[in-house]
C-alpha cells in the first residue's frame, strides 16, 4: 500500500510510520525495484539512438545528398530519444562518458544544448544517490547552457522522491536569482518538477518584505 500510494504522489506524514514503510511511500526505493524488474526482463542493455530509428535498414538513395536535414533539430530529437530509451536505467551509451557526453552536448547550441544536459535526468530517473554525482561533471562546466541543463536533470531526478535530505533544494534553490536567464529557468523547471504535489514548505521562500 505505501508503494502504491507513493506512485499516485500521495505521501502520509505520520511521525508513527516505521522507517521501512515511510521510506517506500516516499519513493526512496523506486529506482532500485525498477532496475530489479529490468534486470529480471533482460532489457538494462543501452540503447542509442541509431538503433532506435534502425538507420542500418535505411537503403542509400541516388539522390540523398540533395535533401537537407536541419541537424540542429535531428540532435535534440537524438536527445530526447536517448534519454526516454534509457529512462531509468541508469546507463546509456552516449551520456556515460564524460568527454563523449560534451561532444554530444556541443552538437546543439544554446537551449538545444540545455535539452541535452537535461536528458540525463531522465537516464537517471529517481536515482538520487549516483544520480546526481553523474550530474555533479557538468555543474561546474564554463557553459551557462550546461550548467543550465544540469539543474533541470536535478530536479527530473527527484521529481517525486521525498528524500529527507531535500536536495534539490539545496542544489537549485541557490540559482533561482541568477543573473543568467538559462540558470533561471533551469533551476526553477528543476525545482517544479522536483517538489510538484510534493506539500514541502522548504522551497518557499519570502520575497521582497514577506511578499
């Protein structure tokens, strides 16, 4: 039943509730079961994009080089299909590598590198624990898109799990007044997604003499 309720967002606040159970309502397990069942259906092997359009069954055509693809929209689409194929595994095979990870990343520009950054969030989807030390590479990038991208997979990592830590909030809330608009958006997405139904007062905060 905690399982249960804690998938519907529906979170019990009874200081009388056994460690055990309080932990599964707040979803602190989810990633783990959801691994387990992956494993036991074979299916925790990656999958990249290519293999998800099946670009090797794809004959060559005479006239293919006249057709002009907007790269920029086929990356980001590359994007969101890697991270919505991997979602929750906790592995993939473009993300997992650092320095093949920037490469993907700088195939976009601006927003479109934000997408990409953010897709790890999906990769590693309520895993809080390693998840977040797998965003933590790309914090302290020099790139404000990165770093934009990076808190908006914090908060799609935590989005509903009731870690007592809060950490979403003591990763994001720090950026919310950043003077760089991708750091805003990032971090307040982020933070939506994160404490959404979630009842937690942590993340409101008086502005402006209490207002």
């Amino acid at each position: 039943m905690a399982i249960l309720l804690g998938r519907h967002q529906i979170f019990i606040e009874d200081a009388e509730l056994p460690d055990g159970i309080n932990d599964l309502n707040n979803n602190m397990h989810i990633s783990r079961f959801f691994r387990s069942l992956a494993r036991e259906l074979d299916i925790m092997e990656p999958k990249t994009p290519e293999g998800i359009y099946k670009t090797h069954l794809e004959q060559s055509r005479p006239f293919g080089g006249s057709v002009n693809q907007d790269n920029s929209r086929m990356n980001i689409a590359a994007s969101f299909v890697n991270g919505f194929v991997n979602c929750g595994f906790g592995v993939d095979k473009i993300l997992d590598d650092t320095d093949t990870a920037n490469r993907f990343f700088f195939k976009n520009r601006e927003v479109g590198i934000m997408t990409s950054v953010a897709s790890l969030g999906l990769i590693h989807r309520w895993d809080i624990e390693y998840g977040l030390g797998q965003c933590d590479r790309f914090l302290y990038s020099t790139d404000d898109f990165v770093r934009a991208g990076t808190l908006l997979a914090i908060g799609i990592i935590c989005a509903g799990v009731q870690d007592p830590c809060d950490p979403a909030s003591a990763l994001l809330m720090d950026h919310i007044n950043n003077e760089r608009h991708c750091m805003r958006i990032g971090s307040i997405f982020g933070l939506g997604l994160a404490y959404a139904n979630s009842k937690r007062e942590t993340v409101v905060k008086e502005e402006d003499g209490g207002k």
